[in-house]
C-alpha cells in the first residue's frame, strides 16, 4: 500500500496540468506562497493543488477570482456549477 502514497493522483486534481497553471501563474506575475497567504493556507498545501494530489477549495476559487481559465484547474463537479454559474 505505501508504494502508491506519492504515486497516484486522486479526485477531480488527477487530469490537472500543473505546467499550464504555472505558465498562467508566471503570466501574471503571481507567486504560489502569495497565494496561499491571501487564503490563508500553508504554501506546502497549494502547490499540492496545483499539482493534482489534492483539491483545496480556498486555492481554487482564489484562482478563479484571478481569471485562472476554469478548464485547466480540472474542477471539483460542484466547482465547475459554480464557475459556470458566475459566467
């Protein structure tokens, strides 16, 4: 069982693209750790969001709020009724 702790993605984050979220993120001059500061989180917990391996709703819809294209966050299902609610 332990092999697979670090291995494998779960939920919603496993089709995330992380290099697509970064080069966003890059684009517009923000900072993973600044991110996790407005929110409230550690930055340890955030850029395990990015990545996929688990799906922190604060960090998500802080990127929403930024512009961040919902389609390549690979929302949570009750994420994308919001998302598609505010547009």
């Amino acid at each position: 069982m332990l092999k697979y702790a670090y291995g494998w993605k779960k939920g919603a984050g496993r089709t995330r693209p992380y290099y697509r979220i970064k080069e966003w993120l890059e684009e517009k001059n923000i900072r993973v750790p600044q991110l996790a500061l407005d929110v409230g989180i550690h930055q340890n917990n955030a850029y395990q969001t990015l990545r996929g391996l688990s799906n922190n709703r604060k960090i998500l819809r802080r990127l929403l709020e930024l512009g961040c294209p919902p389609d390549i966050l690979s929302l949570p299902e009750d994420m994308k009724a919001e998302a598609d609610a505010k547009n």
